[in-house]
C-alpha cells in the first residue's frame, strides 16, 4: 500500500487527471445554467401594427333632427383589421359631401370647419357629433385617412329650421343656424323654431316673437311673451317676406318664403 498522502498514480497520470478535471470544470462555467456563460444578445423588434382593411357604420345614420342643434346621438364608425378585428388610434376624417353642418356640435361661422377628424377607440370606434345647418337631406362621409377607398356615407335629414334670438352683449337679434345673418329664407311649408340660447336661469329672460308685416294672403304672427324655457314655431304658407321684431328690445329679423 503506498503512503498516505501518496498517488499510486505515476506523476504523469496524476497530471493528466488534472487537466481533465480543469476542462469539466471550465465546460460547466460556459455551459447555459451557468451564472458565468455570457448572455446571448437579444434583438427587440418593433411591432408593425395592423393596416385598417375596412370601415363600417356603427350609428348615427339615417337620423332626423333640427337644423341649427346637434344630432341626437354621433356618427359613429368601426375600422377593422383583414381579421375583422378593431383597431385603436386609427384617424378618420368626417366631411361634407352635400347640404351643410357644423362638426364638434358647434359652429364658428367665421371659422367654418368642414373636415373635422377622430381617432378609434380600443374597439375600433371613431365617433362624430354633427349639427345640420339647412333644411332638408345632408350627406357626411367618413374614410380613413390617406384612404379615400376605405368610406362610408351618412345621411341626415333636418325637419324644422331653428332661429336663435342673441340680445346683451351681442345684440346681434334673430339669426339663422351657424350665421350672423337676421334675413333667413326657407321654403313654403318649411317648419321654422324659435328659441333663445340657454342662459342662467337665476336670470330669466323676456322676448317676443312679433310680426309688422306679412305677405298678401299671409297672417301675422305673435308669439307672446317667452322665456328660455319656450319656443314658438310657424309654417309660412305662401311665398313672400315677414318681417318682426322682439318687442321686449327691439331686435328685428325677416322670414322670407320661397
């Protein structure tokens, strides 16, 4: 038995035991469990998102209401993907194809708006408030953008032409939808409204609506006295020119059919 502390081994095995070792040793420190192997490097890919494939009508379409106040309820789109899936943050353009409105619910007349744009939500939903300006049918389109083949078309139809009636500050009297005109044209047997914007009901506010003249075979017209909560409507029945006034301040304004 050889020594204790002794090799049986020759020293040139001993050295080649050795070695052996080192190289398992070092194969284990480069091997993927190790915490020593390097990291292979990772490349992060930016995601492309989907293109918009088609458009569609949610709501909205076909609506009747007032010209001169916003639409009951917004014009509303989907744009999906070629898997019908919706996509978010999409812009599409609303615009005017015939007739005439305001986007937003509200007009500038002397800053008119007649493309207005809304992105999709997470559904793929873009909606639109709209307020017709003139009597009878309008047309709004809605495509998305940089996609004129990608539409679709909505049609509105305003019944009753409403007449706002500005006093105070403006002093402007009686004036159509989305203008700062008093002289407001509609046809015969057109529905005309009256009303005044809404103000602070702690302030109540008088005002009449009262003809001075009428055409020939035409009567006269009186409202009485309103109030912001009223509105006074007429059907002018043959052609001609009423001209009235607000006999609260003395604000004038003419209705003339055609």
């Amino acid at each position: 038995m050889p020594p204790v502390g002794q090799f049986s081994s020759s020293p040139m095995t001993f050295l080649t035991r050795l070695s052996a070792i080192a190289t398992l040793l070092f194969a284990s420190a480069c091997s993927a469990d190790s915490p020593l192997a390097p990291t292979p490097a990772t490349t992060n890919q930016p995601t492309i998102p989907a293109a918009p494939a088609a458009i569609a009508l949610v709501s909205g379409n076909d609506q009747h209401g007032k010209a001169g106040e916003p639409l009951a309820e917004p014009l509303a789109v989907r744009v999906t993907d070629a898997n019908g899936s919706g996509l978010s943050g999409v812009a599409v353009l609303f615009g005017i194809a015939s007739g005439a409105g305001a986007f937003g619910g509200s007009c500038n007349p002397n800053s008119p708006m007649p493309v207005r744009s809304s992105q999709t939500d997470q559904d793929g939903i873009a909606r639109m408030t709209f307020l017709p300006t003139v009597l009878g049918r309008t047309t709004v389109t809605a495509h998305v953008a940089g996609r004129q083949d990608a539409s679709v078309t909505f049609t509105v139809e305003a019944t009753v032409l409403v007449i706002e009636f500005w006093f105070g500050y403006w002093n402007v009297g009686f004036v159509a939808p989305c203008s700062l005109s008093s002289d407001v044209s509609v046809s015969v047997g057109s529905m005309v409204e009256w009303k005044i914007p809404v103000t602070d009901e702690r302030y109540p506010v008088t005002y009449t609506v009262t003809s001075m003249s009428a055409p020939p075979g035409a009567k006269g017209f009186d409202s009485g006295i309103l109030t912001s909560r009223d509105r006074f409507r007429f059907v002018p029945s043959v052609t001609g020119t009423w001209e009235y006034r607000d006999q609260v301040t003395g604000l004038t304004g003419t209705l003339s059919a055609r």
